[in-house]
C-alpha cells in the first residue's frame, strides 16, 4: 500500500491520508485527519488522525489495534 498526505483531498478543504494500492493506484481509500479527543476537547483537527480498529491487542485486552496519521507519518 502507498500512503500520500493530502491537505486538501479532491478540493473538499480536507486533510488526511490517502491510501493506494500498490498495483492500481485507481483503488484508494481516504482518512481525514479529524483530529483527537482528550478530556472532552477535540485538538489537531486537519494535522492529525486516530482510527481504532475493533480488534483487542493480544498481549492486552484493554487495547486496540489503531491507525495513528499525521502530515509526516502513518502508523499502524
């Protein structure tokens, strides 16, 4: 998979992440960057991204698997 970061994906004013497929680039799946929220406040809108999967971790079940995105990284 490619991943480009895009500050405004298909001239919606939307930044995130958009996902390719390595051997077609015509398959893509887009993440916005919407942000985090932390103590009821939402922060980081349009710079950076959390998506919880519903998959429990193994070694602790008090967590999930997430997909962390920023204008400089992506992190599985």
């Amino acid at each position: 998979m490619n991943t480009e970061w895009t500050a405004d994906y298909k001239s919606t004013g939307i930044a995130g992440i958009i996902c390719t497929a390595k051997d077609n680039s015509e398959i893509e799946l887009f993440f916005p960057a919407a942000g985090d929220c932390y103590n009821g406040n939402l922060d980081n809108v349009g710079s950076y991204g959390i998506y919880w999967n519903s998959s429990l971790l193994t070694f602790n079940i008090l967590s999930a698997y997430s997909l962390l995105l920023s204008n400089d990284s992506v992190t599985w």
